[in-house]
C-alpha cells in the first residue's frame, strides 16, 4: 500500500510542477502586460537555446507549453532504425526507444524528456539571459505599439511631479509616465504637481534601446493641434492652416485659407467672442497669437506675415539656396515690422520660408540713388501702396489675443449685415492685445 502511494505521488508530480509552473506564468504575464500565450512562446525560446547548449549535435529539439492546457514538456528527437544507430546523437535503436514510449516505431521520431534538474549552470544561465532578453523586447514592441497611434498628437496629461535638480516634470497620460524636459516647457510657465496640460508627441526616443515618448510644449505644431480641436472647420479641412512660425511663451503666427468662399478662414479661428482663439491663448499661458490669410504670391504672403507693420513694397531676389527678399516699409513703421529683438521678421521669415530684409522708404530712396538696387537680379512685386483697399485691408488682417483683451463685437455675427459692414467687423477683431 505504502509503495502504490509512492508511485501515485511520483505519477502526480510532473502534474503539480505543471501547475506551479502555469500558474507563475500567469502572474508573471498579469505584472508584466503579457498575455500567458506570448509569456509561454518567449519561455520556449529561451529553453530550446538552453536544451541546444547542452546537448549541440543534436538536430531535432522540442519544446511544447501550452497554457490552456497545461502542458509542458520538452526533451530530444531521435529517428527510431531497426539497427545499430549510425548516429547516436539523433537516431536510436527501435528497442531502447521503446523503453521511453512503447508505441514507438521504426521510421518514426521518438521523444527523450529532459528534466530541467540535468541542465548546467551555463545552460541555465544563458536561458535565463534569453528570457529577459526577450521580455524587455517584447515590453518595447508593446511600448512603440502602444504610443505609435498617439505620435505628433495633441493628447492631455497630468502634472506628477516636478524634479527640483533639472526642473524636468514628470507627467502621466494613459497609463504610462513620461518625462517633459525643462528644454520643452513654455518659457515661464510655472507647472505643478495636479496641473492638466496638453503635450505635442514629437516621437518615440530609443526605440532599439528602452523606447519613450519624446514630448513638447514648444513644438509649433501644439499650435496647430489645439486650433484643429477648438475650431471645427480646421478639423473638416474647410479651413486649412498653410504655415506655422511660432516663439514658444512669446508669439506666434498662423496662415490659414478657406476652401469654401461662404467661410472667413480668420474668423472661424477667433470664433465668437473670440472664444475659440482665447481658449488656445489660455491653454498657451498668455501667448499672443497672429492670424493672417495665406496668399499663393509671395510678395503678398510676405507682406502679411509682416503684420501688423505696414508694407510699401516688396522685392523677391534672385539667386542664392535661400529664398530671399527686399521689404520697404515706412521709416515710421520700421521697429514694428522688425519687432523686439528681431521677433516679428523672424517669425514672418519662419513663416514663409524667405530670409527677409527690411529697410525703411528713406534708405531705400538712398540706395536707389545710389545705384545699389539690381533690377536684373530681382523681381518686384506689386507695391501695398498700389493695392485696392479691399486687399490692403485683407493683407493686415491678425488676431493676437491677450488675457486682458476686450470682447469682440457681435456684430460680426449677425447674417444680415452688408459686406462692407463685415469686413469692418473682421478688422476690429484683428490686432486684439496689440502692445
């Protein structure tokens, strides 16, 4: 009786280690995002490496785990001969085979299990190398999968903590923790911990190595995903943004064109009340937002971009790898096309693609006397001056919204107004929080 419950207990035990050993395995894919199938694939790899460290002239290795139904087993295929094995290492004799299963026959393959108790140090040592090695590539695969739909999106995240050292804050957003360095803040935005900010996902860093996501707050193209969320013709392509230049804490410059001629592309943008383009500005911390209409001439264009100076004239010139141009502005209006420090040509330039050069209406009369203009190596655009009102008007248009800025008129809402009383609305909306 004693002996038959031995052998009963020795049966079983290949049985509970089986279900020890499924059972971890289901924690571990629990604590590690994995479901058992993919855990249990990895495992494998690593135990045929280990199996073929320890036994390397053998050709045919198996290894089966199947947690549905807990199975687990692995050992040597050998081919079953009727005679002495030419090959010890990957035939065996049809009697000793059957001696590991009677069902054995000759032709067939013939399974020899292998405890993982006869594996060496090094064998065990090197499986388990292959299995980390393995997890943390399929923990990273998982990762890029993961945040792969959510790249150059705006998405909002929640203020964790702010490191003292670096400055750098510790954000969260679905689920996972990301790092938006001090280099990516808006200059002066103060964050703290429970703060909840819209991020700009730039990419993925790492993505051989341990991947994360690299996020911004300066990107010019937040810009752009926060005008699609608050304004819906931006959203259903009615409204286009052609060009973004932006001076991340300080200003920004948007062009924009409408696909549809009963829609102002300006105007859905600042929204009634300016409530759309406000929502963008708060979200910014303050930041001043320049709107203008896009122009397929570059003279044109450029003339825009340089709002809200006004523009004399402009000169696209030839030659060189850089687009270039000559701006003529009047004396007057010279430091506010040049902006503070250079801003607002800056931003213009990052907003049309050309270097831009500006001089006043008395140096270019200067130059001209002078004879220092070459005609032939430039092409004049049509003078401001010369414009109609009408496009004049259209060329100045901007909107930039600050916290203290004046509601809009709500006229500009009313349908019934005539054209020329809603081109004086559109204008009064622009220019809002000038300094």
């Amino acid at each position: 009786m004693a002996r038959k419950k031995t052998n009963d207990a020795a049966e079983n035990a290949p049985a509970n280690i089986n279900k020890l050993f499924f059972e971890a395995l289901k924690d571990m894919g629990l604590e590690n995002g994995f479901p058992p199938e993919e855990l249990a694939a990895i495992i494998k790899q690593g135990i045929e490496k280990a199996i073929k460290k320890e036994n390397p002239h053998c050709d045919h290795i198996r290894v089966e785990i199947d947690p549905d139904n807990n199975v687990f087993e692995m050992g040597i295929l050998k081919l079953v001969v009727d005679d002495e094995p030419l090959d010890d290492y990957n035939e065996i004799n049809i009697e000793d085979a059957r001696r590991y299963d009677p069902r054995c026959y000759v032709g067939g393959m013939c399974l020899i299990e292998i405890s993982p108790a006869t594996f060496g140090r090094v064998a065990v040592q090197n499986a388990k190398q292959q299995i980390k090695h393995e997890l943390k590539n399929k923990e990273r695969e998982r990762i890029i999968e993961q945040f792969n739909d959510k790249l150059y999106e705006c998405v909002t995240a929640r203020v964790e903590r702010i490191e003292g050292r670096t400055g750098n804050a510790v954000l969260s957003f679905d689920k996972s923790e990301v790092y938006l360095v001090r280099q990516e803040q808006i200059p002066g935005e103060v964050l703290l911990p429970g703060d909840m900010v819209k991020i700009y996902i730039v990419g993925i860093a790492n993505p051989e190595k341990k991947p994360s996501l690299k996020i911004s707050r300066t990107h010019k193209n937040l810009v752009k995903r926060l005008f699609e969320n608050e304004v819906p013709e931006i959203k259903d392509g009615v409204v286009e943004v052609k060009g973004i230049s932006r001076v991340a804490g300080s200003r920004s410059k948007l062009a924009v064109v409408s696909h549809d001629p009963n829609v102002d592309a300006i105007g859905a943008c600042i929204g009634a009340r300016k409530s759309r383009i406000t929502a963008v500005v708060e979200e910014l911390g303050g930041e001043k937002i320049d709107i203008i209409p896009y122009s397929e001439d570059p003279g044109e264009y450029i003339a825009r971009a340089l709002a809200p100076a006004q523009v004399m004239s402009v000169t696209i010139l030839s030659g060189g790898e850089t687009p270039s141009c000559r701006v003529v502005v009047p004396t007057n209006q010279l430091s506010l096309a040049i902006g503070n420090k250079g801003q607002n040509a800056k931003l213009a330039a990052g907003l049309t693609g050309y270097k831009i050069d500006i001089i006043s209406d008395a140096q270019a009369a200067e130059m001209a006397a002078n004879g220092e203009f070459d005609d032939e190596a430039a092409e004049e655009t049509d003078s401001v001056e010369e414009a109609s009102a009408e496009e004049t008007a259209e060329a100045e248009e901007t909107a930039a919204v600050e916290e203290e800025a004046a509601p809009a008129e709500e006229a500009a809402d009313e349908e019934t107004e005539t054209e020329s009383e809603a081109e004086s609305d559109n204008a009064d909306n622009n220019n809002v929080g000038e300094e």
